[in-house]
C-alpha cells in the first residue's frame, strides 16, 4: 500500500443515528423514515449463520470493518452491515455466549491506544461505568449495524433483543435460513407455516424495543404467497423486509438461481412506501446495479459474494483508488479486481489494529506491475523481514540451533515445551481468520497447495503464522504478475464459452464472466442443480429419481406423438418431503457444502 495506512482507508465517524442522541428511552422512527435517517443504503452485507463449526460462514465485526474500508468515506452513507445470525435464547439465558458473539465494550484501559475512537453517551455502554465501545456496533467505524436473530419463542427474542439494542440500529428477526439445524430448532425459513408465532415476534419488538424490527425472509412456491407472507410481516411491524429470492429448498447443490421476478412482484403490490432489499444471484459489483433495476428494490444485499471479494461493494471511486495504491489490478482486457495480497494485508492490519489493539508490523512495499522490467531475471526481489522460522517448513525448528557460544540446543522436552503452537484463542475474530482466508484466497489455494496446507495447519490466533503465509501469498502474486507481463494471451481472464440455447440455464457463462487470474478476488459460481447432478456431486433419492426418469418418459412420448413440443430444460428441485425409503433419511447431498444462510 505504500504510505498509505489503514487509518487514513477507514470509514470517517457518521452522523450519529437517532439510536444515539440521548440516554434513556430513545424517538423510535420506523419505515421508511428510519431507513432515510441511516442515509438511505443501497448495499447491504448479508447476514449469514453463525456456527462454531463452520465458522467460514461468520461476517464477524473485523471482516465488516474489511468490507467498509473499501468504500470511501464519503459513500459511507449508502453501505449496511447486519451482523452473523445469534441465537435468541442462548443469548438471553449465557453469559459466555453474549461475551463470544456480541462484543460491543470492554472494561477502559488505564491508556487507551487509539483516542480518535468517538465518545458514546451512558446509553450505549448499557449504563456501566469504565466501559468504552470496542468492536460490534462501534459508533465510528461499525454503524449502521443490524443485529440478526433467530428465535421461535416471543420473550425469549425480546430478552436477547434488549442487550443489543444500545449498540445498533435495529433488530432483524431470521425468517430465512434453510438449513437443517434450522428445522430442528424451528427456526428461520421453517417458521414459515406458524405465521401467527411469526406475528407475535415481531409485534413484540415493535411494541417494546427502543429501536426497530426488521425481516429476512425467503420467497414461498408461487408469487401470490409471497406476496401474503410479506403483507404479514408489514401487518406486524417490520420497518422493511429483505427477500432472498430462493425458495427454501434451494441449498447447497440445489442453490439453483434466484427469482428477481418474485422481488419485482412485492415491489409492484406493496405500498410505495414499503422497503425492500433484494438478496441472491449478487456475484460481483456489476450485478448490484442489475438487480436493483430488474427487483425495484431498494437495497441490494450479498453475504458469499462478499466473502470471496469483500471489495465487492467498492464503487468506480473506490476502485480508482485501488488502482492508484496498487491494490485493485486491471488487465489487458479491461476486466480487473482487487488483488489477494492487498486484502490480505488489510485484513491483518484490522485484526492488530482494532482486535489486538496493537500497530501491525512494519512490512515491505506492496509489489507494484510497474516495477517488472522487460527481462523477467532483473526483477528486484525484496527480502522479507527477518522471522522465525515457520512450523510447516521445520517440524522442529530448535533442533539444529546453538547457543550464543555455540553450546547443545536444550533437551528433546525442553524443545516440544519451547515449540508448542500458540493457546487457543475464543476470539471469534481470530477463530474466523482461517476460513475467511480458505475463501478469499481459493484460486490461489488450489493452484499453490503448500500456502494451502500451511494455511490448513495453523492454529487460530498464530498471527506469525498468518504474517508468513501473507508473505508467501506477496511473492506468488508477485510470480503472477510478471508471467501475465510476459505473456498475458496465456493468462487472459476470459475463456471461451460453447454457445448454447438462450432459454437454457448454465453456470458456464457466469464462471468465464466472472473469471479473473488466479491472484486476483473473484466469484465462486455454484453448479447448477442440473450440472450438480450431471457431475455425481447430487444424489437424488429413489422418489426423486422415479419422478425424474416418468417426467422423461412423458417429454419423449409428447416429442415423439407431434413432433411439435418444444422442448425445454429444466432444473429439477424435488420437494424437501421426499425422502429415501429407507427410514426416511433424506436424500445425500455430496459433497457436503458449508451452510450458507444468506
């Protein structure tokens, strides 16, 4: 980045919400007029589910503070983070489990490090004396902030809701996620058929909290359900409803495409004062300007698009001055992204900053393409800084060492003591760092696989660990860079793509639109459910498969009758209540995807 810092990218202070004016009971505004006094946001990070073991799905506060930093202080306004999804009654009834995934202050420092941080009124520290803000819903550089929850049971929700409360915006209550963790705790998307618990919820909050009740909700089977289920969420209080344009069936391999028509639909026949944010088919920036157009919304959001670029949101301001620093790479074609090295040392540079509290290490210039020069052998190849040895490349790095006067290294025990990998931390900032890496850096992971098995081996909270795989992500990218020079037809982003029918659906032109060079940030394009079952990575069940092979027979007897049938493809989603016959165990899904819960 050269002398640019990570203080002079992050988001400047904005003007403070109604939420945090004055102490006691707050002015509640709602609708649109609370989604105007946030300065109306057009993009919005996602929500996404929250679980130990697959934490890679966790937007927690530092890779937040990464997605803002892209866009420029002056854009701040029109930018919306909702935090990971938390569990009401775990959060009303745990200690330890408010403390893990919501972290809005501490106890002060005699010496606090960073004076800028904005002054807070006794309201936003929950009344509590010696606290200032610390990460989640930090007023200068984690707001606007709305906190997602789960819940089926109305005090439960209104409990949890009121720690939060100080610290955000508003509360969203999860109508959305379709997993199967969600059906056993009867939450999310299968709340679908009690709406009068749905009512309750939500009538709750809005008649209770201090701030307001938000939704996230999942397009049903037909557009007129649709339509009657946002009407209830309307009826019970939500200041605005955001709508994932996937019905809840289509997961992991049976993800499929989202239905902008439906969103299109709710914005026709809803009050023109209804706001409605559009989630789905988001894999780069172009695409949040074409679902706004196409859904009529007025926000869109993205959450897994995110985590493989978190300079998605970055407008043609930010990505100038990406170029500038370095940072945002453009190739011969004119298609360009945000190089992984740079968002890599920006994410670190967040966690030392605001996580650990400390100054990130001195480091070396960012590796700029001007600096290649026309004979490949005569590029200037900085050393990195001085560092221990790493574990991948010695498993016991002490055993060759010698003392200042050439003595023995100690004894084998003192040796294992000595090279032990670093405590476990229960920071969730620090315990996603690894899976955020396995998304952001996956081209180059599976075409460098020693960063991969490096990155695989590395203990949550080894912040040497990770500054190492930065530096062998710096040089690879730097290998990149000068082969693309010297010879970039070879690495040209695009590829060739087979024609095919227009009216048919395929994954093929959204992975050679969204294809850039393997050090570069970019989209991870799911197969479709067509092509997941052509490749043997989606099994149906004996049902699915039966209807599947009598649907064929028909297409071929109507083709063969008339000869005038025109054919048409189709992507097959069976009904979530078709299962195998045997005990009924649902159908296999291989393999098996990380629970996305956007």
């Amino acid at each position: 980045m050269g002398e640019t810092t990570i203080a002079s990218q992050m988001p400047a202070p904005l003007p403070q919400p109604y939420s945090m004016i004055t102490p006691g009971r707050r002015k509640k505004i709602t609708g649109r007029a609370f989604y105007e006094s946030l300065g109306s946001p057009k993009y919005i990070l996602a929500p996404m589910v929250d679980q130990s073991e697959i934490i890679a799905d966790t937007i927690i506060q530092a890779w937040r503070l990464l997605t803002r930093s892209f866009i420029p202080p002056s854009q701040q306004s029109s930018f919306l983070a909702y935090t990971p999804m938390l569990h009401a009654r775990l959060h009303k009834e745990t200690q330890s489990y408010r403390d893990h995934h919501f972290q809005p202050t501490r106890t002060a420092p005699s010496s606090y490090p960073y004076p800028q941080s904005t002054p807070v009124s006794s309201s936003v520290t929950n009344n509590e004396e010696n606290t200032i803000p610390y990460l989640d819903g930090h007023p200068a550089h984690d707001r606007p902030l709305i906190v997602q929850f789960c819940a089926n049971d109305p005090n439960d929700l209104f409990q949890a809701a009121r720690h939060v409360a100080p610290h955000c915006d508003a509360v969203d209550l999860n109508l959305g996620c379709p997993q199967g963790i969600a059906r056993k705790g009867y939450y999310g998307s299968f709340l679908q058929e009690s709406p009068n618990l749905i009512h309750s919820l939500i009538s709750t909050l809005h008649k209770n909290l201090d701030v307001p009740v938000t939704a996230k909700m999942r397009i049903l089977d037909t557009k007129e359900d649709t339509l009657r289920y946002a009407q209830l969420l309307l009826d019970a209080g939500v200041s605005w409803i955001a709508v994932h344009g996937r019905r809840r069936e289509q997961k992991g391999h049976e993800t499929g495409l989202a239905d902008w028509n439906v969103i299109r639909h709710l914005r026709d026949q809803l009050p023109k004062e209804t706001v409605i944010f559009a989630n789905g088919n988001v894999l780069g920036h172009e695409d949040l300007q074409q679902c706004l157009e196409k859904s009529g919304a007025d926000g869109v959001m993205s959450a897994e698009g995110n985590l493989c670029d978190p300079g998605i949101f970055a407008g043609e301001d930010g990505r100038r001055l990406g170029v500038e620093s370095g940072e945002y790479w453009v190739g011969e074609d004119g298609k360009g992204g945000w190089r992984m090295d740079a968002v890599l040392r920006r994410y670190l540079d967040i966690l030392y900053k605001f996580v650990l509290e400390k100054e990130p290490p001195v480091r070396r210039p960012l590796f700029m393409p001007h600096q290649i020069d026309t004979n490949p052998l005569a590029i200037p190849h900085p050393s990195p800084p001085p560092s221990p040895t790493p574990l991948h490349n010695n498993p016991d790095p002490i055993s060759n060492l010698t003392t200042d006067d050439n003595t023995p290294s100690p004894p084998a025990s003192k040796r294992r003591k000595h090279n032990r990998p670093p405590a476990r931390t229960s920071s969730p900032n620090l315990l996603a760092i690894q899976a955020h890496l396995f998304h952001l850096l996956r081209p180059l992971l599976s075409r460098h696989t020693s960063i991969r098995d490096h990155l695989a081996r590395t203990p949550a909270g080894d912040m040497q660990s990770y500054e190492q795989i930065l530096q062998d992500v710096e040089e690879v990218t730097r290998q990149g860079l000068t082969e693309y020079k010297a010879d970039s037809a070879r690495l040209e982003s695009c590829t060739p793509v087979e024609e095919q029918d227009e009216e048919e659906e395929s994954s093929a032109k959204a992975v050679a639109r969204c294809r850039r060079p393997w050090w570069v940030c970019q989209a991870y394009v799911r197969p479709l459910p067509k092509e997941a079952l052509e490749k043997g990575s989606l099994k149906l069940g004996k049902k699915a498969r039966r209807k599947l092979e009598v649907e064929e027979k028909e297409k071929e007897t109507a083709k063969d009758g008339n000869g005038a049938e025109e054919e048409k493809q189709e992507i097959v989603t069976p009904a979530r209540e078709e299962m195998d016959e045997r005990d009924d165990v649902p159908r296999e899904e291989l393999p098996k995807e990380a629970m996305v819960c956007e």
